[in-house]
C-alpha cells in the first residue's frame, strides 16, 4: 500500500466485554469499509490477536497492555478524522443487539430459561468457542433437546460422552463440527433452500451434504430431511454414534423413501457397521464414500462421486434419469491457448468435502496433488502459503484462516490468494468452488467476479489464457439469487459449473493436455458388516420430525437470522462464556456438576 | 460427567427449596428483644450485616449505635457512647447471629421491642424491630431527642398496643400477608404500601378492643402514614423462611444475603455459619431533592433476606409503581424479574406474579448459578446518606459483589470435593 507510513493508527480497549469471533469479524469487515480506513481490528486482547495487530500495523500502547478479555477497536486511517469516525461507529456496531423475537423482550441467559420461553422448542443450534461447546451442549442435552453442535475443537473424550447422553435421552447430537442439516424443511447451520421431497440424507461432511442435496433439487427432487453427524462420527473412537442414530430416524421417517449416505472415506469398520445398518432400514441407499468404493447390491447404491450420488438418488426416487446442465467448456480449446509455461492447476476452496472430492477425482489426470489437507502425506505443502506443482487448498483450515472468517462468509483471503496464483507463470487451470444458501455469504460474486476480472487481466498482462472454473453449489431458491450469481461470475470470465466432478474433469483434461498424467486414486473398499442392529429411533423421530423444528440457538447471530427468514421459530440465548471464562471456576463448576 | 462430590448436590438444593416453599411464618407478637432473643444482653447491639468492629463501621452505622446505646440508658449522650464503646464495654454482634434482621443498620437492643415470627412448618422464629417511619430514624444513623422519643413511643404504646392486637386476631400469617402484597403492586423490600395498608386493616378492629383514645389515635396514625410498617414483619418472615432451609448438608442455596454499610456478606445453606464477604458497593438509584449519588453510603441493611427468599427485587415484575428504579418500564421490571430465574433453583407458587401469568417468583439463589451466568442477585434498596442522622436520601438498585460468591464456592469445593 502507497503512503503506509503516513496512517494514523487510533485504539479503543473495552475492558471484560465478550464478543464471539465471528460478530467482530463481521463488525472488522464493516469498519474497514468506511471511507479512509485501510484497515481494522475487532478482536480480544490475546497474545495471538496481539500478533494479528501488529503485524496489520494496528498496534499502539494501550493494545500492547490490554489483557485477554478486554476487546480492542484499532483503525488505521487516512486522516484523524476518519479514524475517530470508524471508532466511533465500531463503538455503534457493538452496541447494536438484534431486535427482540415476537413476544417477550427478554434475552433469556441460559438455555434452561430459553426453553422456559420457547415452549415446545425442540432443537439446540450451538455454535459457541469450542472450549465451552461441550458444556452448552450438555445444557441442551438436560434440556431435552436435540442438538445441532456446529461448533469444532471439541474433544473427542467429550465427544463420546455427549454422544452416549444423547443416546440415552433418545435425542439426536449432529456434530460436533456440524455444518449442515435439514430438518424437517428448515436449514439449520449453512445450508441450501431445497424442496421438500423423499429423498433423506445422512452426511458426516457438511459442503458434500449441500452438494448434494442442491443437486437433488436442481434435478426437480427434493429432501425429507438431511442429518449431519460432524466430522469425526465414523472414526474408529467414535464409532458411529451418531450416523447409526441418523440412519435409524430415516428409517422411521415415513417421509423419507431414498437414503443418501456422504461421508469421506470412513473408519472401515464403522463404515462397514454403517452400510448395514443402512441394509437393515429396507431402504435403498446411495452411498458416497469420496475416495472409497462400496460393492454394490442388498439395497446399497454405491457413487463414486457427490454428483453422482444425486442422480443416483434422483433415480430411485422419482423412477427417472435426471436431466442436469452439460459441461460448459471444451477442455482442448482451452489446454490450446495457454503458454508453455502454463501446467499447473491451482484450486482454492472454501468447502472441505469439495476439496477433498477435488484431491480425488484430479489423481486419475495429474497424479497425487498438493494441498494443507492431502491425500497423502506425501503430498503435504510445506506451507500452506506457497503453492507448488499441482496444488488445491481448503482455504477454511485452521492454519489459513487465522482471524478471519470462513471463505464462505468472507471472501478476502481467498482473493489475495487467487491474484497471487494468477500471478504465477506455471498456473494453468484456477479451480474455485462457491456455495451459496443460508448464512452464507449474501453476495458471493460481488467481490469474486472483479477479483476473477482483474486475475485475467493481470494473466493477459503476462501474455496469458487464465482459465477460471468455478463450481457453484446452489439452488435457485438460495437467497443469493443462483441465476445472477452464475451470470456475473460469467461475465467476469469464469467457467461456471453445478456439477463438481464436471468442473474438476475440466480442469483436471486440461492439465492432462499439457503434459501431466496420474492414475485413480483408491482409499480401498468397505463391504458391510455381517450383522449390524438398527436402534429404535421412534422416540427421536417422533419428537425430531414432528412439524417444523423450532430453535434455541446459542452462539452465531447469523444462524439466527437465516432461521428467521425462513419463517422457523428461533430464540437466541444471550449467551456468556461460564464464569467470564475463568478457567479456575470453570473447572470447579464442572466438579459441582453445574 | 462424573459426579465428583461427596454429596448429592441437587437432591441438597431440593431439600432446600422444599423448606422454603413449606415454611409457613406468622407474626405471632411484639415482645422486648431480651425477653424473646436467646441469648440477648444488656450491652450487646446486633447490627445489619456481617460482623464489623467499630473502627471499620460507616456513618449510619455508628449513628445507630450512639442511638441505641443512649436509648438504653447505657450513655448519656455522643461522646459518652463512643468512649463506652472505645472501652471495650459494648458487645457487637450480626443481628442474623440471633435470628433477628433490622433493616438499614439494624441496630437492636436489649429492651427494644421486636416482632416475633413463628415458622409454624419448621418451629423455629425470627425477629425483627419495628419500623420507625420516615425522616430523621436510628437505622439511618440519627439519635437526636425527636428520634429517640419515637422510639420509647414504639416501645411504650405501640408495641403492647400492637402485640395484644395480635394476640386477640390469633396470629398474622405473612405468607398469607406476602401473597396479597405481590397481587397489589408490592415487592415487598423498596415497596410495602399495600402490605402496610393491609396491617392497618387488619389490625384495626384488634386495636379497637384494647385500646382507646389518644393511644389508639396514635396507633393508627403510624399505621396510617407508615407505608413501611409491614416492611419488619415481612422480613422477619424471610428470616424465619431462610433460617428453617440453613445448614443443609451439601446445598448450594444462598440462605443469607446482609450488609453492614462497609461490606455485603452471604451464608450458604451447605457452609454452616460461615460468611463470605467483600466490600459493599454503593447503590445506584434516584435521590430525594438536594442529595446526589455522591452523599450515598455504601450498601447497608438486613432487608436483602427479601431477595434471598425470593421477594423484593426478585419480584419487580410485580412492582410496576416503582419500574422507575429499574429504567422506566413495566417491560423493565418484567425482565428483572425473568433474570433472577436463570440463577435460582425454584419458584415459590404462594407468590404468584399477576404479571408473569401468576408464575411463582425466582427462589432460592444457587451459588454455582450466580458464578456460571455472572449474573449476580438484584437487591432493590433505600439509600442512606454516609453520614450520621442524615436519614434516607434516596432510593435503588445495587447487586451484591461477585467476590462473594466466588468466595463461597471454592469454600463449598473445599468443603465437598474430596
């Protein structure tokens, strides 16, 4: 930046006040849109928050001695002026709470009193800093309430305990790290409008659930309910906890005639524990293990893509082929204008399944490919900050995401990133994915397409085709509007696909036809178990699928919001962290079972 | 989770809240303190709050004190008392250490009359002076000759006339009484005109048969223009209510929130006798004309066992004359209210809140909850002026400091974490 030296940089610490991460980025993300602010800092005073600072160049005095549980406002700006302004309205922003919910004006503070006010509340959404996830989650639990628990570094001790209390409440708990879910109509988490159909969906990886069930969608099916278990539900210490419960409901789900199982590929013997139970629900059952084959036959379906999974699901549910849009490139006209130096595809992600189906599906054109989250560990970057060879990031991993929102909220790092691989001589192919639907990004090509615009001028600039394709995952009934966005990310330039495996397939020809070559990936195959029991779900079916859900959430305003526009019934507990998170009576409090 | 401790916490709470909701005080007379007090003395003082020695007490409370030692013929005025004191010669004491609470400092001696409350559920009583009205009083720390008078007219005319009152209605039952209180705006701690108005009615017709004349007179016109009169008995009540749900083995439930204008103190039901305390906070709230928030004295005052057994600020919902001291609106009061659920383990459906739909109000304080939410118990209170013989200068809100409750969590970790 021009003039850097010349910033005033001004502070505010707001000492003990808790904000969630994700409220001040968004607030971060407002402030440093003012006019004359180059850039600002919403965060808690943390050691690594400090760091953040610093190196933005937001660091003053009053920063360097703030403690951890104060909040600090830092601007950077042009003129005096504009600093005092962005302060004052960050100071705004803070102090603006969401209107109440019809009824009463009381915030309630604990999900027990939540409860109270809600009457017939049936789900808790969690989406709280993972240190204190597993204590709400247990609250809800105590409450009788099935649990979406969208927050992640939850530990897998505690994971395993909230699973076996769920189990013994007849509740379901989807997560921990649970993105996605459909309940009875109503998306909780990030999650795509779709129509109400037959089609019920079990998935242990939240972007290949939405995937999935806008493919459905778009084919004219529809979804009965879609049931995320979190990440790590088919590892071997979980077992499968989760999933089996899922599996059951769908099973007692008189709504649902098809299931969908999506998961990477799982534990081999959960997953084989899993396939049949998915036997024994009489169901059929498509199922993607991304990377995993399944034998087909007793009912089991097996895909061995995302796309494919929804035709396939498609199929068995209306009797049909389902029609879906046609690749949109001819990968040899585009592999005949690069330059020599062009042989390299470069994917940056926002969703993990896509990533990790994109690591996949590009070994057969490329061989192994690079990547923060690889196949192998071989294949392992470095870092994560420099590309080599074929290479496809998660752009939502820890390491990459540091302060920052998810790319699916916030698109800024993941620009920066594109017009550095834009830069890049060697890049031949850019592989973006876009996911659209509730408490994602309201807009997501307003900032992409120019970026997309400006990485091929700057390619053109260097005397070079940028191919730029783009998987969006989405439904017309998103609030983003599919049609428009998939229009403007055209315009910029931007091959634009629905279907995942077509976009890769694209990419993937493209670099075969500048000289790499690969052979399929195989993560080996999961045959079911010879004998698997199907728990009795009625009492969590009854009580999960009875009519539209209706909503404690706890944590991320956003899931509110997104609840609220789709008409289901939503309270937000003014949530705190326990005993100011102080560490000291945390730990005496769980002794004292509170 | 594991349970770790030695006790079953919850079945403790349960056990607590049970002799909250079950006990049943009746005002059953009005009798000297060294007749009724076990263990009460000519030279000892009970005062509000947790125990305080003489050097760390605020203005009022040394008022007070002068006051009771001059009306009890003790010293013959200021400089007199203070030396007795000074010497040694004057024993200090908690009121809540004698099953006594006093509003303000508190200040009761050994022939001054107190109302007598019968736990008739658990058999155990509590005392409580008598309110004195308005204006320049002992428990805001005055002990001028007109102060002084009305306090030997209390003693001298109104208690007999009132005790035989009592005697010949057959008992007041204050639960009863409490009950009335919440269905007519009352919260019974910053606002007692229902209740007040209510003790006059009652005891009227009993007055008429034992006394007459310029005595009776006298009596109903302090009934008449003391909207505070039931104020006493109604805390006595709580006392009786929280005393029967003490020293239950392994309970987290607060029994005992009191402030002695220097420090605010708590007792917790499973930690015995035991206070934790920290210093007192100064309230908030809205002044008389001519005084401010800068001529309020910290905290001060017994009448927190309002709170403690679920009334008084616990019941603002109820209260909407007096939603100014909670910003304005009734949809304020109602909040307050919703607040204190989150931190108590029961309602008490005896006192049920017009406004809430008749919910019971938020009883019985758990000390894991206030330090989990952060959420500290709301007191609603009469401010006095920090110095003596100034009287009320106001009225507000004011919580108690987090640090006690802290305190009183590591001692219960301690006591039952093995």
């Amino acid at each position: 930046m021009t003039g850097e030296s010349r910033l005033i940089v001004r502070s505010i610490i707001k000492p003990s006040a808790y904000f969630d991460s994700v409220t001040l980025m968004l607030m971060q993300r407002d402030v440093r849109s003012l006019p004359g602010v180059a850039e600002a800092g919403v965060v808690m005073g943390t050691a690594a928050n400090k760091e953040l600072l610093r190196d933005a160049g937001l660091m003053t005095a009053e920063i360097d001695v703030s403690r951890s549980d104060d909040l600090i406002l830092s601007v950077a700006a042009e003129t005096e002026e504009a600093a005092t302004h962005a302060l004052a309205r960050a100071e705004e922003l803070l102090l603006r709470r969401p209107p109440p919910a019809s009824g009463s004006a009381y915030r309630p503070k604990t999900i027990a009193s939540a409860v109270r006010q809600l009457p017939g509340a049936n789900v808790a959404l969690i989406s709280v800093p993972g240190r204190f996830a597993a204590g709400v989650a247990r609250e809800a639990l105590d409450a009788q309430l099935h649990v979406m628990l969208f927050s992640d570094n939850v530990s897998l001790e505690d994971e395993r305990a909230l699973k076996a209390i769920a189990a013994g409440r007849g509740l379901l708990l989807m997560g921990p790290d649970c993105g996605t879910a459909i309940v009875s109509g109503a998306g909780l988490g990030f999650a795509n409008r779709v129509r109400p159909g037959t089609i019920g969906v079990v998935g242990a990886a939240g972007t290949g659930m939405q995937v999935v069930t806008s493919l459905i969608h778009r084919a004219g099916a529809g979804i009965s309910q879609a049931l995320g278990t979190g990440s790590r539900d088919l590892s071997g210490t979980i077992g499968g906890t989760s999933a089996l419960s899922a599996l059951s409901v769908l099973a007692a789900d008189p709504a649902t005639d098809v299931i969908v199982l999506i998961s990477k590929p799982p534990d081999p013997q959960v997953g084989a524990l899993l396939l049949a139970a998915a036997q024994r629900t009489e169901k059929p059952a498509v199922v993607v293990f991304v990377g995993a084959t399944v034998p087909a036959g007793g009912g089991l379906h097996p895909a061995a893509t995302l796309d494919e999974a929804a035709r396939a699901a498609v199929r068995l549910a209306t009797g049909t082929e389902p029609v879906l849009a046609e690749p949109r490139a001819l990968p040899a006209q585009e592999a005949a204008r690069l330059a020599p130096t062009q042989r390299y595809i470069r994917g940056l992600y926002g969703g993990g399944t896509l990533c990790y189906e994109a690591l996949v599906l590009l070994a057969r054109y490329v061989g192994p490919v690079h990547s923060n989250t690889p196949l192998t560990p071989s294949a392992a970057l470095p870092s994560a900050t420099r590309s080599m060879f074929h290479t496809v990031l998660d752009m939502g991993a820890d390491e990459l995401m540091v302060g920052r929102l998810h790319p699916m909220i916030d698109s800024d790092l993941r620009i920066q990133r594109l017009l550095r691989e834009a830069d890049d001589p060697e890049t031949a192919v850019l592989l973006l994915d876009v996911v659209l639907g509730y408490a994602a990004n309201p807009d997501p090509s307003r900032d992409l397409a120019p970026a997309i615009e400006e990485a091929r001028h700057r390619a053109a600039a260097g005397g070079r085709w940028l191919p730029v394709v783009v998987t969006l995952c989405g439904t017309d009934d998103d609030p983003q509007n599919f049609q428009a966005q998939t229009d403007t990310l055209a315009e910029a330039g931007a091959i634009v696909e629905t279907a995942h495996s077509d976009a890769v397939r694209l990419a993937g020809l493209i670099a075969e036809a500048t000289g790499s070559h690969g052979a399929p990936y195989r993560a080996g195959s999961i045959a079911p178990a010879a004998d698997a029991a199907l728990s009795d779900a009625s009492q969590i079916a009854a009580s999960l699928l009875a009519g539209a859900p209706r909503v404690i959430n706890v944590g991320l305003g956003l899931f509110e919001e997104s609840l609220r526009a789709q008409g289901v019934e939503v309270l937000s507990v003014d949530w705190q962290p326990p005993a100011g998170g102080k560490q000291k009576y945390i730990d005496l409090l769980n002794k004292l079972d509170a | 989770m594991p349970r770790v401790t030695s006790v079953d916490i919850e079945s403790a709470n349960e056990t607590v809240a049970d002799r909250i909701l079950r006990s049943q005080p009746v005002l059953v007379g009005v009798a000297p303190a060294a007749d009724v007090i076990p263990g009460m003395q000519p030279n000892l003082i009970l005062h509000a709050g947790p125990p305080i020695d003489w050097p760390r007490m605020s203005g009022p409370l040394r008022g007070a004190v002068i006051g009771g030692l001059i009306f009890e013929g003790l010293a013959a005025d200021e400089h007199s008392a203070v030396a007795m004191v000074e010497a040694g010669a004057v024993a200090f004491a908690p009121c809540h250490h004698y099953q006594t609470v006093g509003p303000m400092a508190g200040v009761t001696t050994a022939s001054m009359p107190v109302y007598v409350i019968e736990n008739r559920a658990y058999g155990n009583r509590a005392f409580s002076n008598l309110n004195e009205g308005y204006g320049k009083v002992l428990r805001y720390g005055a002990y001028g000759e007109d102060v002084l008078t009305r306090l030997r007219w209390l003693r001298d005319v109104f208690a007999p006339s009132a005790h035989r009152a009592l005697e010949h209605l057959g008992g007041l039952d204050m639960k009863n009484m409490i009950a009335q209180q919440i269905q007519m705006g009352d919260e019974g701690h910053n606002r007692n005109r229902a209740g007040s108005a209510m003790f006059a009615r009652v005891l009227a017709p009993h007055l008429a048969h034992i006394a007459s004349g310029e005595p009776l007179a006298s009596v109903l016109a302090y009934l008449a223009e003391n909207d505070l009169a039931i104020l006493n008995p109604v805390m006595a009540a709580c006392k009786a209510t929280m005393d029967a749900a003490a020293g239950v083995e392994g309970s987290t439930v607060v029994t005992c929130m009191a402030r002695n204008g220097t420090d605010f103190g708590i007792r917790v039901s499973g930690l015995g006798e035991r206070w934790f305390t920290a210093p007192a906070e100064v309230p908030v709230g809205l002044f008389f004309p001519g005084f401010s928030q800068a001529d309020a004295n910290p905290d001060i005052g017994d009448s927190t066992i309002t709170e403690t057994a679920g009334i008084g600020a616990f019941a603002m919902a109820a209260a909407p004359a007096i939603v100014k001291f909670v910003g304005g609106s009734p949809a304020m009061a109602l909040e307050s209210t919703l607040e204190m659920y989150e931190i108590t383990v029961t309602e008490n459906p005896a006192y049920g809140i017009p406004q809430l739909d008749f919910r019971g109000t938020p009883t019985g304080i758990d000390v894991r909850k206030v330090i989990k939410t952060g959420i500290t118990p709301r007191v609603n209170t009469g401010i006095a002026h920090h110095q003596p013989g100034i009287g009320q200068v106001g009225a507000g809100l004011v919580r108690p400091p987090l640090a006690c409750f802290e305190q009183a969590l590591e001692a219960f970790a301690e006591r039952y974490l093995p």
